[in-house]
C-alpha cells in the first residue's frame, strides 16, 4: 500500500507546476475570460480537486484568476498588472511644485504605457523600516514587482527590500545602486557662463537652506556649489567678490558621529522667505556701487523670494542685476519673471523616463548598462513676452 501511496505522489504534479500551467491557461485566454471548469482542469492537469483548490488559491492572491460563486473561474482583469510601489521619503516638500510634477508625470507615464501600474504612496517615517503596512505585505507575498523611492529611504529599508528581490530605483538619493541624478553642480557653472555672456562682471552666488541638507547621508561634495562656482568664476576670469554671495562663509549643520547639530535660525525660515531676506542682508550691506550685477540662484522656491525683494528695492532685473535661476518644467512658479531671468530647467517628465527605463530593465531580468542615469538642466534664456490689459 505505501508503494503504491509513493508512486501516487510522484505522479503528481507540484504545485508551482500547477500554478504555472493555470497562469499559462489565464494568460492565452486573455484578461476577463472565463476559464473551464474545475472538473475539465482537473482532467487536463491530472491533478486532484484539493490540490487544484489550493493552486487557484494562490493565483488569486496573485491576482492571475477569480472564483465567482455560481459562476465561475475568470481570469482576473488585472492580470499583466506589474504592481510598483511609489515611495515619497523625502523629509520635507520645501514648497516646491516639482514633487507634485513629478507625481503627475508618473501617473501620467505608467496610464500611457503598453504596462499597467498600480502604485502606493507612502510618505517616510521617522526611524527604521519606512514602507507602509500594505506595501511590506506586497513585497512579503511576492505581490510587488519593482519600488520607486523618490528621496532617502532608510538603510533599514533598502536592506530588507533587498532581502526580498524586489528591484529598486531611486530619484534624489544616494543610497539605491540604481538611479536618477539631476545635473544640479551645472546651475552655477552654466549660470556663471551666461552672466559672462551677458557682461556681469561682480557675481554672487545665492543659495538657500534646507533640511535636506541635514539628512544623514547627505554627500556635500556632491553639491559643492561654492567650489564650482569659484572654478565657473575663474575660467570666465572674473573675481570672486564674497560681499556678493549669501551664506559664502555659512558655516552648515551636519551630521558629526551619527548625532545631528543644532538648527540654524535660517532653518526656521521657508525658502521664500530666505531669498527675501538675502536680498536685505547683501543689498543693504553694500554701497550700490558694490552690488552684484548678476546672480546665480540655486532653487527656485529661493529665487521666488529673491526675485520679490528686488522688486521692493527698485532693482531694474535683467538690467540692474541679471538673474539665472534653477527651474522645473511646467513649474508656475517664477511665472511673470520670463522676460527678465534666465532659467535651468530640470525636466520632471525626463527624469520620470529615465526612473522606468532604469526599473523596467531590472524587472525584465536585464542590468542597466549605466546603473546612475544623468539629467541634465536645460537653458532657457529671457523670453520676449507681450502683456497688454
């Protein structure tokens, strides 16, 4: 009798064999079809009703098929769905419009692909493991093909995704192999370069604070801005005025040992409203003769402040001082100022490609050819604008 129990056994068919040959099944009926009946797989996969059960059981929580009592086996409309987990872990939005461009592009990116994409959204936590409850029960029960982190997520994090093979991308970190970085080292070369074009002779570089400065993990070097921006300032054979730069001797908080220092009043500050005060502490310090004539500005919440205060002062921009000015793509922000700034422009639909390109490589089994994908900001010089009442 236990011979014949174990010739049974071997005979059949395990269940990932199982599961296999139903999704086979599901996939050439296409979505929403109905499959045969439990009596007819049974015949065709030789397998027993329990087993079969239990393979449509989890092909359910697969989301491949669905048991309608009554009625039916069907196969699920979602199938072909790659599922994505869309992370928001950045500490702060700062107030910039960019985050909701670039959340829209998303959408818009995964509704206009051949794929369909479900996302959850999550905003970090405050220690550890910062993914949201459903998300971690995606990525445990194999439910989640492919992470999007736009920001730092925690080492805790990534370490356990990992453990898990879920392919990862990010945007604005650097703790993920795979990922996208914006060119932001280019706005003070490239805007030093256009002010010299322009004739600017005493430049200041402007730039504001923020908490992602204060991020654990946070590699200055990668933003360097003064160190580029003196090389920009020698290779155009210009002098380096510091009374024209804010915050040029700034010394900025960061982290010492894993223990975080103390807050800088300009931390209290939004970014608007530092570019306000900028323009008090330069401006109001110096003779006019000493201005600068020209000013590099590194984010464009900032350079909405800045921009303001000038006008308050007087200053004639694009003629008394020439403005160039990190931007985003589709960004309302410094509208009104288009005729009398130059802008470099960071694309959120390009960096959005570039995040898929990078994802839709490693959930195909592929490695990228280039792990970190660059994006480059574009210039967008003073636009003839004609505004009549």
């Amino acid at each position: 009798m236990s011979d014949v129990r174990s010739l049974s056994s071997r005979h059949q068919p395990k269940m990932q064999d199982v599961c296999q040959q139903l999704t086979d099944i599901a996939q050439e009926l296409g979505a929403g079809a109905k499959m045969p009946t439990v009596a007819q797989l049974c015949d065709a996969l030789t397998v027993s009703r329990g087993t079969l059960d239990k393979a449509l059981g989890e092909l359910e929580r697969q989301q491949v098929v669905r048991r309608v009592h009554g009625n039916g086996i069907f196969v699920s409309s979602r199938l072909g769905t790659r599922t994505i987990g869309l992370v928001h872990a950045m500490s702060e939005s700062l107030g910039s419009p960019f985050w909701d461009l670039l959340l829209n592009r998303v959408q818009e990116r995964a509704a206009a692909g051949h794929e369909k994409f479900s996302f959850y959204l999550a905003v970090r936590g405050n220690n550890g493991h910062d993914l949201p409850v459903e998300l971690t029960n995606a990525v445990r029960e194999g439910r989640l093909h492919g992470l999007i982190f736009i920001g730092q997520p925690s080492e805790d994090t990534v370490n356990w995704v990992k453990e898990h093979d879920v392919p990862m991308v990010g945007f604005a970190n650097n703790r993920l192999n795979y990922r996208v970085q914006p060119r932001s080292e280019m706005v003070p070369t490239l805007g030093v370069e256009a002010l010299a074009r322009s004739g600017c002779r005493r430049l200041g570089l402007w730039r504001p604070f923020g908490l992602w400065q204060r991020s654990q993990g946070y590699d200055e070097n990668i933003l360097n801005y003064l160190e580029l921006f003196h090389s920009a300032l020698m290779t155009a054979d210009l002098p380096h005025e510091l009374q024209c730069s804010w915050r040029e001797n700034e010394k900025e908080t960061q982290w010492v040992n894993g223990v975080l220092g103390e807050k800088s009043p300009v931390e209290q500050e939004s970014l608007q409203e530092q570019g306000y005060r900028a323009v008090r502490e330069v401006l109001g310090h110096l003779q006019r003769s000493q201005w600068p004539d020209g000013l590099v500005l590194t984010n464009d919440v900032f350079a909405r402040g800045v921009l303001v205060g000038l006008q308050r002062l007087g200053v004639r921009i694009g003629e008394d001082i020439h403005v160039v000015s990190h931007a985003n793509a589709g960004s309302t922000l410094l509208l009104g100022y288009e005729d009398q700034i130059s802008l470099l422009e960071f694309d959120p639909a390009t960096i959005t490609d570039q995040l898929f390109f990078l994802l839709e490589t490693l959930m195909s089994g592929q490695e990228p050819a280039d792990s970190v994908r660059w994006v480059d900001p574009i210039m967008k010089e003073p636009a003839s604008i004609t505004f009549s009442l």
